[in-house]
C-alpha cells in the first residue's frame, strides 16, 4: 500500500508545457488515491507544479529542504518540512520517507545517475517508477553503458525500477511492489 510517494521531477522554470500538464496528472493522480506527495519543497517548475495539483485534489504535500534553501523558494503549501544538510542527505531523506519514488522527465540526467540514486537509497527497499513520458526514460536507456544497463536489468527484473508511460498503469505496479524475501533492511552485496 503506497501512503507517500516521493516525486522527483524538473525544478527549472523552462519546462514545457507538457512536463507541467504530466506533473499536473502525477500531483492530482497520487492526491486522489491519498496517497501524500514528497517533493523537495521547492515552488519552482514541475516539483511545484505536482504539488500545486496535489493539494488542489485534496492531498498533502511534504517537503525535504535543503538548510540553504531561500523561503521564497519554498512550497507555501507544505503540510510538513525536513530540512537536510545537503543533496546526498535530501535524497537520503526523501527515499526514507517514501514508500515509493516516482520519477518524472528531467528528476534525472542519465541512466547511471538514476543507478546511483538506486544504489543510494537507504537500506530498506524503495521501488522506483520511472514516467516515460514521450520516451525521455527509454532514451537513457539508448544511450546508458553496459554496466548501468546490467544494474537496471537487475533492478526491473526485482520489480524495483518499473518503467512505463501509463501513470495509473505504473502507480498500480508500485503499490504491489513487495521487496524479495531475505532482502529487509539489508542490501544484497551483489546489488552494489
């Protein structure tokens, strides 16, 4: 059962106008299932955009701070705010209260970016939902080396990073995510 998801998106104000009709859809999408929203508490380009659809619908919005961020720049609609250090410790503290992270066009640069953060989350285990949103996802996947190819192979076939273009579609599939057994608050050793 998904009661917070994380959602991990563009926070440049150039986005265009279909990233912030999908950040819409995801914020109003999480809302309407209950489902409370954690973003990185800014007010800026798609992460706002989520959270502005979020609480429209009815849903609660959580923010992870970074200390230097400016209050002007923080989301005014934050039901609850943790403020972290720096961006390894935001993440940190993202994963740790998610249940599962949602990752739109643009929360990412690259495939082995996206493995690092995998690799990165806490102990206990975080599926990841990749929105492939006009393809942005599978186009990583195009350009990735084989290494970072071999640890999302690895990590799809765990069910723990799930791509697919159907928001509905994906937000099922990581509510029925269930971490293999033996794998609760450890990491494999040959996951890393």
């Amino acid at each position: 059962m998904l009661r917070r998801v994380a959602v991990l998106a563009s926070e440049s104000e150039l986005a265009s106008p279909d990233e912030l009709a999908l950040a819409r859809r995801s914020g109003a999408a999480l809302a309407e299932r209950s489902i409370a929203v954690i973003t990185s508490g800014l007010s800026l380009g798609m992460t706002g955009t989520a959270a502005d659809a979020a609480i429209r619908a009815g849903g609660r919005v959580i923010g992870v701070l970074l200390e230097s961020t400016p209050a002007e720049l923080c989301h005014a609609g934050l039901v609850e705010t943790h403020r972290t250090a720096d961006p390894a410790a935001q993440y940190r503290q993202l994963a740790t209260l998610a249940d599962a992270i949602l990752f739109l066009p643009g929360a990412v640069n690259s495939l082995e970016q996206l493995i690092e953060l995998k690799l990165a989350t806490p102990a206990r285990e975080v599926a990841f939902g990749l929105v492939d949103d006009g393809g942005f996802f599978s186009g990583l996947l195009a350009k990735a080396g084989d290494e970072a190819l071999d640890a999302f192979v690895r990590e799809s076939q765990r069910g723990a990073l799930t791509l697919g273009r159907d928001l509905d579609e994906l937000l099922t599939r990581l509510a029925a995510y269930r971490p293999p057994e033996g794998r609760h608050g450890t990491l494999d050793p040959d996951d890393s």
